[in-house]
C-alpha cells in the first residue's frame, strides 16, 4: 500500500462489494463523505450529503464525525479542514485539482497587492487556501452579487480568479473592478452553437447556465446560477425540459428530485470552434472512484493538510463572508 500515486494504491479483494463494503467501512469509523453534485453517480450514491463545495463544508462543521472524507477536488478538502482544523479530512484523489484554482497562484496574487496597494480583493471558494489567506472576503456563485454589491462604494475590488464571474457580477451591479484572467475548463468550453440547435430541437427547454460560463452562453439563459440555484429552479418550473450548462454531474440529482422531467447536458466546444459530442465532465472531479474512496476510508488516507499559519488567516475571509451574508439574509 502507498500513496505516492497521490491515492492509496492498494489491491481490493476479489468480488467485493465495493459500495456495502463503504457504507460498512463509513459506520465503523464513524466517518461521513460528502460529495459534490459533479461526482459520478456511483459515489453520490454513497454520500452521507451532496452539495456545492461551499454547503458542504459548512456541513462538516456541523457534524460530529471526527473523519469527513471530501469527494471533490483539492480545495473543497482544504475549505472543510480550514473549517473543521479538530477533524481528520480526506481526500480519495489528490489529483483532483482545479483548472480555475490553478489559474491563481499565491504568489503571483501577492505581487498584484504590493503593486497595487488598497485593493480589497474578492475571491472565489473556488481557491487555494493560500490564496484564500491574502483575501478580504470569500464569495460563493450564489452569493457574489449581493456581497460585491454590499461592498463600500469607494472600494478597489480585485475580483478572482474567474474572469466569467467576475464580468457577470460587475456587470449586473455595475461595479468596475479588476478580474483576474482565469476560468474553469468546464464552464469555459460550452458551445453557443450547440445550445442554440438544442433550442430549436427543444422549443419549450428552459436553460440552465452557471454564471462562470461566457457570455454568450449566459445571455441564452432562463436562470443564471449556482448548482443548487439551478436545481431549485429545475425543481420548481413547470418546464418538462431543460438544457443544462454546467458539469453534467447535477444531472444526477435533478434527475432525482424531478421524476418525469428531461435533462439535456450542454455540448462542449471542440478546439476547432465546432459543437463537441456528449457532455463536458470535469476530467479533476471524475477522478475520485468507488475504489479509490473504500482504500482512502480503510487507511485513511491521503489526509488533507493546511498550514496552520496560513489557515488562521484564511479561515477569516470565510468568516467575513458569513457574516455578510448574515447582515444580507442571503
């Protein structure tokens, strides 16, 4: 057994079942998983909870279970142990990172605030705990409208990292604000042309689109949101149909809480600017397995770390942003 794959790599007995075998393991140690709505179906199946990666950390603070085991990507395991720094997080994947994470380094954030002393810098979840440590506050993509908004007039907001977001939220509270040049390889790579011909094939489809996609995906949109924003508005329209813009994985649990209702994943955009076949998965969420999650229960690892010194200051923008969203009643 080793982890040096950056998951346990460790041989599963022959002709197990792999999810008895979990929920068996779970009880026994007492641990929950928690699983983003852009998992495979399979490990949805097994979650404890199924969220957004803000809800499901703010969920492993709620619980007494003293191991969490996050099905998601990097940084949703360090927000969960900034969150909760008395319990054991794990991970099954270190590699399942984050394209829009990665498109802002800690460094490179640092050099924008020297160089641009009195900047209020706004961050995303979707960030490192690094970054999230040189951040004023924390916003969630339901939440960033209403706190950018909130912010004082006078303020020289840095937005990051996601440049779709960032002009969505500008341009709907008419804020200027620097964006940071980043974006989710997911969200990025939807096709205009290819929601367009859904539409004509699908007149009465109403279509779901996260705001991290461009703009010219969110301008054909019925509602523009978070996961959990989309899924609510799936769950209350009277629509039989809809064509959804975000990792096909929230399929799953609209499918789920909408018997009866269509749901068509939006087609990706190919290198060449034609309309991709079938759906645009997340390559950094697929990687967390069933297997992968029974060996991280069993040896319980990898274990998600933060540097203390670096948690306690990011732990803050996260607090800012609670309390904000407070005040708000958002």
């Amino acid at each position: 057994m080793n982890v040096e794959k950056g998951f346990v790599d460790a041989p599963i007995e022959e002709g197990i079942d792999l999810k008895q075998a979990i929920l068996q393991l779970k009880k026994e140690k007492n641990a929950a998983i928690l699983a983003h709505y852009y998992q495979k179906k399979e490990i949805q199946e097994v979650a404890d909870f199924i969220g957004d990666s803000l809800a499901l950390a703010r969920i492993a603070q709620r619980l007494d279970n003293p191991i969490i085991v996050m099905c998601g990507v990097h940084f949703m395991g360090e927000t969960a142990k900034i969150l909760c720094p008395d319990k054991k997080v794990l991970l099954p994947d270190v590699n399942a990172g984050c394209s829009l994470a990665d498109s802002c380094k800690a460094e490179d954030l640092k050099k924008v605030k020297e160089e641009n002393p009195g900047l209020t810098v706004v961050s995303y979840v979707n960030t490192t705990a690094d970054v999230k440590a040189l951040t004023d506050v924390v916003v969630t993509s339901s939440n960033a409208l209403q706190i950018v908004d909130a912010l004082p007039k006078d303020a020289r907001i840095l937005f990051g990292p996601d440049r779709n977001l960032g002009s969505y939220v500008s341009a709907r509270t008419g804020r200027e604000m620097k964006i940071w040049d980043g974006a989710c390889h997911v969200h990025e790579q939807f096709s205009t042309e290819g929601i367009v011909a859904l539409k004509k094939e699908h007149p009465g489809a109403k279509v779901l689109v996260h705001p991290e996609c461009k703009k010219s995906i969110v301008i054909l949109a019925d509602k523009v949101g978070s996961t959990a924003a989309l899924l609510k508005y799936a769950q209350q329209s009277d629509a039989a149909e809809f064509i959804v813009a975000t990792e096909p994985g929230i399929i799953v649990e609209m499918q789920k809480s909408c018997p009866g209702k269509t749901f068509i994943p939006a087609p990706p955009e190919t290198s060449e600017g034609t309309v991709g076949c079938g759906c645009n998965d997340c390559a950094y969420m697929k990687l967390n397995t069933l297997e992968k999650l029974y060996n991280t229960l069993k040896y319980e690892l990898p274990e998600v770390k933060v540097d203390e010194e670096v948690a306690a200051k990011a732990i803050k923008p996260i607090e800012k942003m609670l309390e904000m969203s407070e005040q708000l009643g958002i």
